[in-house]
C-alpha cells in the first residue's frame, strides 16, 4: 500500500455545485487533493460532509498512485509448436495446388 505523506499534497475545499439544496450551497464541502510530485490530483464531491469528501479523494489519489507504480510485464515470446507449424505448411500447401488447378492449360 503507497503512503501518502502530508508534505507530498495540497488540500482545497471549494463549493460543491449541482443538487443538494441550501446546505451544500453555503459550504464548502467539496475537497480536491493534489500531489505535488506527481500532479495528479483527485476530488470529491458527492456527499455533504467535508470529511467525508476527504476520505474519498484521499481513496481515488492513492487507487491513482498504484496505477501510476504498477509495472506492466513484458510479454515473453514462446516458440511454436512443430505439428502447429507442420499443419500451416499443409493448409498453404492444399491452398496453391487449389489456385493452381484453376489456371487454363494452353
């Protein structure tokens, strides 16, 4: 699990907009985290508590960073099998004699 350290980000409260009525147009409860290091910057404002909206940005900036530290592995190539290659081989060589019978003897 990434730990987020508390110089790493920045936190501003700023007013939810969208339904919610007179209460959530009078405070500010949503949040917005940026990390500094990186620049990304999550935020939340779906529910009327403060805390609450800080909780969930804090969840979406450290799911953000996993994805940012994941290592995608790379792709081993296997060899292909004899009898795969023996039945391409006689698929193409069933395919040509096809195409070859088709042409007009003069």
């Amino acid at each position: 699990m990434i730990e987020i350290r508390e110089a790493d980000i920045k936190i501003e409260f700023y007013r939810g907009s969208g339904p919610g009525g007179q209460h959530r147009n009078t405070t500010d409860s949503a949040v917005r985290i940026r990390h500094l290091p990186t620049g990304i910057v999550a935020q939340a404002s779906e529910n009327r508590s403060q805390f609450q909206n800080r909780e969930v940005a804090m969840e979406r900036l450290r799911v953000a960073l996993e994805r940012l530290e994941r290592k995608i592995k790379k792709r081993i190539a296997t060899r292909v099998p004899k009898r795969a290659k023996e039945n391409r081989l006689t698929g193409k060589k069933i395919t040509s004699e096809k195409k070859r019978l088709r042409t007009t003897l003069d």
